[in-house]
C-alpha cells in the first residue's frame, strides 16, 4: 500500500524562494549552487512518504537519484487559480477596513491549502506553519473570523516517531538511500503510516505501529535517527460540517460542506504533514559544511611600521 502525500504549488514556491535565497548565501562563501528539492524529496520519503504527488505543471528541478523520480509521481490538479480565488473572493468581502493584503495573507494561504486537500482526498505537505487566530482575528468580521477560528482548533496536532536519516548522509550519499527505500522494514513503516487516514482506528494506535517500525529501520541502518514529527489531523462530523464549516459563508463554504461530507462518509481523516522545520535544517547544515570547506578568510592587517 503506497503512502501518497501531495505537495501545492504554494509549497513548491516557498521551497523556491527558500532555494534561492539559500544560494544568495552560498555565493557570497564561494559556495556551489545547491538544489533543495531533491533533498526534501529524499527526507520525506525517508519519513514514510513513498510517493510525492506534484502538480503536473511543476517546472521546479526534481532530482537525477532513479530511487527518488519512481517515487515522485506529477498528477492533474484543481486550477490553482479557481481554488485561490474562492478564497480571495471570500476574504476580500470580509475584511475590515484596517486589513492590509500582508494582514491575511498566511491565512489565504492555510485556506487554499485546506481546499486543496478536501479536493484531492489527499495527506499534505506543509513547510510553513498554520496561521495564528491572533494574527487575523483584529481584521476580519466576526462571522467569518469565529468559523475559521474553529476550523483551526479543531485540528488535533498528533506527535509522531519518525525515521530520519542524517542530513549531513543525505547531501551526499544516495546510496545510503537506496538501501532503506529498498527494504522490507520500509515498506512495513508505509504501511504503518497509511493507518492515520481511517477514522475508524484509534490515533494512538496508529501513532504505535509508526513508532514501532521506525524502531525496527533505525536497528538495522545505523545512519537512520528517530525524531519527533508533528502532522495536523482533521477527523470529519456532521457537527462540525455543519456548524464550523456551514458557518463559512459564499461559494468556499459551500465547497467546503461539499468535500468535507466526501470524507465523513469514507470514514476518513485529514492530515497534514508539518515539515516547516525541515527546510531550515537542510539549508543550515549544508551551509555550515560549505563554511567548513571554505572557510571566509579574514583580511590581513599590516602591523605599524
């Protein structure tokens, strides 16, 4: 059973701002130009992610690793534009005069994501982190603030142990990745992840069988750490369709009564991956390992004659 887990065009465009940004720094070390993506492709598959689902317009650099392309799959997708808009049209009729563009903007982002995963009865991805209820709260009108602030509540963060490889093994060996993907234990810790979707089953238990096969591939592949992972779930009611997302007004909240009664009938949960450490990490270490190849050389101060 495959573990699939989509990644928007919003969070393939934060990983190129991150990227870019990245070897803004590298260059002024005398660094190589670095390619991110290939990276996080690795370290998500690595944390039980064994196929990536991209839009199929997706332009950015994947990777040249044969063991990571099998596993990263380009799908149709909702037009961004119309799903965006949704949102847009929604916050633009709700706003308070105080708002600004930049006083929503995280917000429009989570709202569009969360559309975007109703749509697609997919597990997310996500690099940047849900947005605060006190960061929208003061621009917003109450019949709309109140609703939203509920639908962020009730998403239940749910702690996991999750395999990961060492970054400073991941930047340069693919090998080392090979030999885990290819095991037998990995494909149980899939399986193991694939058990938070059912509503049916208990989140604890879950959690355990995740626990326990990230156990079992840490004893035998000794680059593989055990770290702690957090993932937003979202488990669907009548109540809550009802009154959280039926208290969404317009043409989103309509969508949104529509796809989330999809997963309640289906008995199945949403969840959303929280990697939005993950970036920072890859960026940080690469960086102090090309300042340790290179490091910045002080100028040199003639002594007084």
């Amino acid at each position: 059973m495959a573990r699939s887990a989509f990644i928007s065009p919003l969070q393939l465009f934060s990983l190129a701002v991150n990227n870019q940004a990245h070897n803004d720094a590298l260059a002024e070390v005398g660094g190589e130009e670095f390619e991110l993506v290939p990276i996080v492709c690795s370290s998500l598959i690595q944390s039980g992610l064994d196929q990536l689902l991209l839009p199929e317009k997706a332009t950015l650099k994947l990777t040249s690793n044969p063991s990571i392309e099998k596993r990263i799959k380009k799908i149709e997708v909702p037009s961004f534009e119309k799903t965006s808009l949704l949102v847009s049209e929604l916050l633009r009729e709700n706003k308070l005069p105080n708002a600004t563009h930049e006083s929503t903007i995280w917000l429009w982002a989570f709202l569009v994501e969360f559309l975007y995963a109703l749509q697609l009865r997919q597990p997310m991805v996500s690099f940047f982190k849900p947005p605060a209820p006190e960061s929208f709260l003061p621009y917003l009108k109450t019949e709309i603030a109140i609703p939203i602030q509920n639908l962020l509540k009730s998403f239940n963060p749910v702690d996991l142990d999750v395999a990961t490889q060492s970054l400073s093994i991941s930047l340069r060996d693919a090998t080392v990745f090979e030999n885990i993907v290819c095991d037998n234990l990995y494909d149980r810790y899939v399986v193991a992840h694939s058990g938070l979707d059912d509503s049916s089953r208990k989140i604890q238990t879950a959690q355990a069988d995740i626990a326990s096969a990230s156990k079992n591939i840490a004893r035998r592949h000794n680059t593989i750490r055990i770290e702690s992972a957090t993932i937003g779930m979202l488990t669907f009611s009548s109540k809550f369709i009802d009154t959280v997302l039926g208290g969404i007004p317009g043409k989103l909240g309509q969508e949104l009564v529509v796809r989330a009664d999809e997963y309640l009938q289906d008995r199945q949960r949403l969840v959303i991956y929280q990697y939005d450490e993950l970036v920072s990490k890859i960026t940080a270490t690469n960086y102090l390992s090309k300042l340790a190849q290179n490091p910045i050389q002080k100028p040199t101060v003639n002594p007084k004659s």
